[in-house]
C-alpha cells in the first residue's frame, strides 16, 4: 500500500515569490495589501507539495511550517508534514501529524490511507486496520477499491482470513482489475482446496499482470495438482531463472 501521489495544484502565479511574500493581491486605485490566510495557506502548500513531488525533503519543510503557522488546524498541512517524516525516517513527528490530522478531522480520506500505511510500513498491522476499517466507509474515496485491498491485506496480517477474503472480493467488485486481490484470493482458495476457483482466479490475474515470484509458485503448484508435466517444467524453469530464491521455497 503507498501514499498516494500529491499533485501541485497551482493556485498564485509566482509560487516561488508567493513563498516569500505570502502572494500580494491588488486593488484597484490603491496600495497591495496582503492576501487572505487562505490564500496565504494554499500557496505554502501547493510550494510544499512541488518540493515533496521532488523529493527535495529540505525545502519542503519551510512552507510546511509556515503553512502551520498560518492555520495549526489545516489537514492537509500536517498529512503533508507527516508524508515529509515519514520519508525522513523521522517516526514519531510523522505519526504526531497522522494523529493531530485526524483529530481535527476523523473521515479526512487522505489522513487516513496515509496513517494505515505508515501503520502497515511499521508492521503495526491491527492498528492499520482502524483507519481502513473508516476509510473503505467512505463511498465517495476514489481509491475505494484499493483501500478494500489494503484492509484485506492488514486482515491476512493478523490472521483473519474470512475478513481478508470479504475485503479482498470486494475490492474486485469496485474494480476487477487489481492484480494482488485476484492472486491472493487464488491462494485463498488452493489452500482451501477449492481448485477450480484458484485457477480461475489465477488465470484472470495472468491476462492483468505480469509474472513474479509467488505467481509463478501457485501456477507451479496448480500444474502439479493437475498432473500437467508441461506447465511443470514451464513454471519450473521460470522460477529458476528469474526467483532461483524463490525456486527451492516453492519446491517444499
């Protein structure tokens, strides 16, 4: 599960200026004076997400802070400050923005994904499932269906795996096409017996993605439950080229 992408939205000419000058607003037949808070706020922020876009991690931090001084209750500035680090491998101060994000704002959809995330990173996987639990509650989050993945993947982590197979079905209703959720329910089902669903499952996510290390094992596996010695030694052979890791692991 990542952080999803922040795109700078421009919103004064001159950002470079704006930061510095907090951006000027004129009037007609008088002196500038200076912009709104809002105005103020949302040029620091779209600055902070150009650097963190970037990943110039230094630069960043300056409009974070100012963004914060301008409004301590902004949302947006303190996901953003907790995105910078967490990248910084700075744990504490990014999970202190996490939480003081989501106190000013409990459903904020952004908060909340990036704090599972983090959560997910630190293998900190029940807690991870709270700020999912929320987030997949909300049907206008465009990620719906990968949030639905996520909470799948957090259940499998802490051993709930009619939850994980619930959320991992759901997610495919949302959107067919998500790779991980048709390969793990295929080994939900081999593992549960149910051949004729793991290979159907296992087919699908073959026409949606390219091969890896676990999918190459559960066709290997599939080919040996269905007694197919071609597909045994096409598999075979692509593990040991490409996972000869992985290979030896798949064979116990």
């Amino acid at each position: 599960m990542l952080v999803e992408r922040m795109i700078p939205r421009v919103v004064c000419s001159f950002v470079v200026l704006a930061a510095l000058s907090g951006c000027i607003t004129t009037s007609s037949g008088g002196i500038a004076g200076p912009a709104p808070d809002k105005e103020r706020l949302a040029a620091q922020l779209d600055l902070a997400r150009g650097y963190l876009e970037q990943r110039d991690w230094t630069r960043a931090k300056a409009p974070l802070e100012r963004a914060l001084k301008i409004d301590p209750n902004d949302v947006e500035a303190h996901v953003l400050s907790a995105v910078l680090f967490q990248a910084q491998n700075e744990k504490e101060l990014a999970e202190r923005h996490y939480r003081q994000a989501l106190r000013i704002d409990p459903d904020h959809a952004q908060a909340l994904n990036n704090y599972a995330s983090f959560l997910y990173s630190q293998g900190r996987f029940a807690e991870a499932l709270k700020p999912l639990e929320r987030l997949v509650d909300d049907t206008s989050y465009r990620a719906r269906a990968q949030a639905f993945e996520s909470l799948g993947l957090s259940y499998m982590q802490v051993g709930e795996q009619e939850k994980a197979e619930a959320a991992f079905r759901r997610a495919l209703q949302l959107n067919i096409r998500l790779p991980r959720s048709n390969l793990e329910l295929a080994e939900i089902a081999f593992a549960s017996g149910d051949m004729r669903m793991a290979q159907s499952q296992f087919d699908f996510y073959n026409r949606i993605a390219k091969p890896n290390a676990r999918s190459l094992c559960l066709g290997l596996k599939l080919a040996h439950h269905a007694g197919n010695a071609d597909l045994i030694a096409r598999y075979d052979l692509a593990l040991k080229n490409l996972y000869p890791d992985e290979a030896e692991q798949c064979r116990t």
